[in-house]
C-alpha cells in the first residue's frame, strides 16, 4: 500500500485517539453511557406506550403526532420516537391524512385510530 493511500487512515487514526486523550468535547460525547432499552429523552416520556403502540400500528398505516404542549423538546422527543417505535409506517403533517393519531399531554401518551 502506497504511503498517499495510508495517510487518510492514520489521520483518522490519530484524530480518533486524540479525542478521547484531549480534554473537551468529544471526550465527553465518547464518555456518555450508552443507552438502556429507552432511549435517553430530554424530557419525560412513556417508553412503553410508544413501544405497545409500534406493536398496534401497522407497518403500512400513517399517523400524526399531536403534542398538547407549547415545549419544543417534547415535540421533538415525540417526534423522534414515534419516528423510532412506529416505523416503516409514514408520518403524516395533516391528521386528515392519518389512520392513527398520537396523543402526547406531558408525559402521558395515547394512542386513537382515527375515525
């Protein structure tokens, strides 16, 4: 192997290594326990609910996430795990479109097929 083609791999090698010697951001971001069976959320959510209704919902269905709080990490918690519990099924903007609604008030999740 030619020393051009090794270069990238010991640069990268030696940036990997250095991140977690150096005192700073990445040696914390390399430092944080992985996760449990739930994902760490930023805010308080029910884990099971969102796993009982990825078990319901149907693989080819659509849903809307409806988040009854002004809290932008709420709704991007909710987001991001309905995203994570629900999928393949398709995230829809407009509830019209939706055969289930997920209902988020707090931490208290509700899952409705839509009528």
């Amino acid at each position: 192997m030619s020393a051009r083609r090794a270069l990238p791999a010991v640069v990268a090698v030696a940036v990997a290594a250095a991140a977690l010697v150096v005192p700073g951001p990445w040696q914390r971001l390399a430092n944080v326990d992985g996760d449990t069976r739930a994902p760490q959320y930023d805010v308080p959510l029910d884990d099971e609910a969102l796993r009982r209704a990825g078990e319901i919902v149907s693989d080819d269905a659509r849903y809307y996430v409806d988040v009854r709080s002004p809290d932008p990490l709420l709704r991007g918690n909710a987001k991001a795990a309905t995203q994570l519990y629900l999928a393949p099924a398709l995230p829809v903007l407009d509830e019209r479109q939706a055969g289930w609604r997920v209902v988020v008030t707090g931490d208290r999740i509700e899952l409705r097929q839509a009528p």
